[in-house]
C-alpha cells in the first residue's frame, strides 16, 4: 500500500522512501511513500526522478502506486523529486477547472460532464446545447475575480455520507473516507488530484471559446503560467505579421482581408492576361514557321522557364488553327504538352500516349491537348519529335 503524500501537500516535491517492490527488470518501482501524481481523473501523472532514474509514468493501480523509472531502481531507500514546474501547472490547471465549473453551475445552471488537461490546454464538456459569448465574458470575469480574492483552497478528508449532507458539487462515487477539495464559500467537491492553497495560486485565466460536441459544448481555457505564455507567443505572432504587413497590430483586421481581395483581383487580371499572351504568341508561332510539304505547320517550344498554366493555355490556343500541331517541352517540371488542330485528324492524348510509352513516360489527354512526362529530358525531347515529326526525318 502506497502511502500518498500529495494527498495532504501538493506544495511537497522532494521525498525520501523506501522501495518495497519491484518488476519488469526494476523498471517499474513501488515505495512505501510517494509525492508522484499518477495518471487518474483526468490530470496527467508527475515527472522527476527516483535516485538517478527519471521517472517517466505514474500509474494508479488503486492501493499502489507504480512509477515507471528509464534505469533499475533496487529495493531500499531512495529519494523521489517530483519536477515542480509540471506540478505547479497542472495544480494551477486543475484548481482553475474547480473553479470554472463551479461558477458556470453557479451562475448559468451549466453543469460539468467531463474534464480533460492536454498538454497545451484544458477542456471542461457542460451538459448544454449552447453557451452564448456574453456568458464566457461573465464566467471569464468573474472566475478572475476570485483569483483575486486569494481565497484558501483547503483539502479535507470525509466520511462520504456525512460531506454529501454538508454540502457537496456531485454526489460522492463510493462510501467511507473521501477526500474533499473546498474553494471557501464556492466549491466543495470530492477529487484525488493536486491544487493549489489559494486562489491566487491559479493566476490568470483565460476561456478559449467553445466547441459543440453531440448535444453538449466543450469549453476550452488556460489558467496561470500558460495564459502568460499563450500571450506572449500570440503577441510575438501578431508582431512579426504586422512587420511583414508594415502596419500596426491593431491595423493587421483590417489590412489582411484587404491584401487578400487585392490578390484575388489580381490572380483574375494575371489569368486573363495569361490567356490574352497565350493565343498571341501561338499565333506569332504560327505566322513565322512555314507549312511542310504535307501542308501542316509545326510548332515546337521549349521555354527556358515559364508557368504550367500559360504553356497549358498555349497548348488549348491550337484547336482553332489551320492544320498544325504543337508541342511544348518544360523541364521544371519535366513536361510534355501536345495540341492539335481541329482540322489535323490527329488525336492529341492518343497520340502522345503513344510516343510516352516507347521512352518510359506517361501521359495523355483528349482529342485536341494532352500533357505527360518521361524520365529524362532526352525522353522528353524524343517524345516531342515523335509526336510532331512521326516517321519524317
Ligand atoms: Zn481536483
């Protein structure tokens, strides 16, 4: 039997006891005494070390406690240490949730169904189909209230029957000893977790908004180090957009919507103009190279750099010419483009199909404009004189 010492002092982070068992090579160790928190009731497990071994898990196994240590830990006396910068957040988390279900009960009759502390914030789900804004701005405000007051957080230990008539949050889950957590003139409720001693404690709060889950809301909050934190990050966001933006933070709500439209506008004035260039310079092409002998013009073009959607647009500018085909080889990426003319009897993705499957590539298309690649630029330029030239020399 596990003898636990953050029942009575959360605040105690250094602890001497005995092992008085051991399995799975040492690795798992049970001590007489232990200030570690195991994982249960929705509170993540302590952290630290026993002896030299970091202690990595914690688990609950009801009258003992097993800590999950990285190197053997033997039997006989050691010294635990609990790390005190994940104790003391999850003490400020935990004791924020008793609060915050607390009043949200209090105030707006929302009770609690579930709770859940992440590692970057923690959720209470309220029995309610929804939580209006102006009620979080209450909740938010008058929790920080409280934190202010620095009312003590006191721990009590109870016969179940005799809390439950003093007053108890929720019903007590089993009989005999329970352990109460009491915010003065607020909150009694029975919990096995880690708090801390005054309100004060807690620090800042912060509600993140709501989430709808089935026929409930899911609250998201942050309470103490991490509201500081989750500031400080946000403000250094915040500042590197309005750097980049070159306008004030408070002018970032409405510049950014702004740049986006102006984009937008943009991207249709830049594809208009692309289609525009695309069917001009197809038919420069045209203009400049002569028929053949068979009477068909063709064009072939090999960019050194150009965008996909304008060679695209240059390959759908061939239909309407008279007898030609067209083909366009890129290498960033490697592509090949081929277009015919209505009047070419040449089926484009047929056709270049074809002419990819000799040199180890792929593509295709419809009748007028196909695209593919091949594994080389060699591939890719002997593709584009089959498709082009066939059997001509
Ligand atoms: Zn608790």
């Amino acid at each position: 039997m596990t003898d636990r010492l953050y029942y009575h002092d959360a605040a105690l982070l250094d602890f001497d006891a005995t092992v008085i068992e051991y399995g799975n090579d040492a690795l798992h160790v049970v001590l007489d005494r232990t200030a570690f928190y195991p994982t249960s009731g929705g509170q993540p497990h302590d952290i630290g070390h026993l002896g030299n071994s970091r202690v990595v898990d914690v688990i609950d196994e009801g009258a003992r406690i097993v800590h999950v240590v990285d190197a053997p830990v033997g039997l006989g006396p050691v010294h635990g240490h609990v790390d005190g910068a994940r104790r003391r957040d999850h003490m400020q988390q935990h004791t924020a949730q008793h609060l915050l279900s607390a009043l949200a009960s209090d105030r707006f009759g929302w009770d609690t169904v579930s709770v859940h502390f992440g590692p970057t914030h923690s959720t209470i789900e309220f029995d309610v189909a929804a939580a209006p804004e102006q009620n979080l701005i209450a909740l938010q405000r008058a929790a920080n209230d409280v934190v202010a007051q620095a009312r003590p957080v006191l721990v009590s230990f109870e016969d179940a029957a005799a809390a439950e008539a003093a007053g108890l949050r929720k019903p007590p889950a089993r009989t005999g000893l329970i352990r109460v957590i009491s915010i003065a003139d607020i909150d009694r409720s029975a919990c096995g977790g880690t708090h801390v001693t005054r309100t004060s404690e807690i620090g800042p709060m912060l509600l993140l908004g709501m989430e709808k889950i089935r026929t409930h809301v899911r609250m998201g909050f942050l309470a103490g180090d991490r509201v500081l934190a989750h500031a400080r990050e946000n403000g250094a966001a915040l500042d590197a957009l309005a750097l980049e933006m070159e306008c004030a933070v408070t002018e970032l709500t409405t510049l950014v919507p702004a740049k986006h439209r102006e984009i937008k506008a943009l991207r249709e004035q830049l594809a208009t103009l692309e289609a525009e260039v695309a069917v001009s310079r197809v038919r420069a092409m045209f203009d400049a190279i002569g028929p053949s002998d068979d009477g068909v013009r063709r064009i072939v073009y090999r960019p050194d750099a150009e965008s996909p959607s304008i060679v695209r647009q240059m390959a759908q500018a061939v239909a309407p010419l008279e007898r030609a085909v067209f083909a366009a080889v890129t290498q960033t990426p490697p592509t090949i483009y081929f277009a015919t003319s209505a009047d070419s009897a040449l089926h484009a993705g047929a056709t270049l199909k074809a002419a990819l499957g000799t040199v180890g590539g792929r593509g295709g298309g419809s009748e007028r404009v196909a695209q593919g690649t091949a594994p080389s630029a060699d591939a890719l330029e002997q593709a584009a004189r089959t498709v082009v030239y066939g059997d001509r020399p």
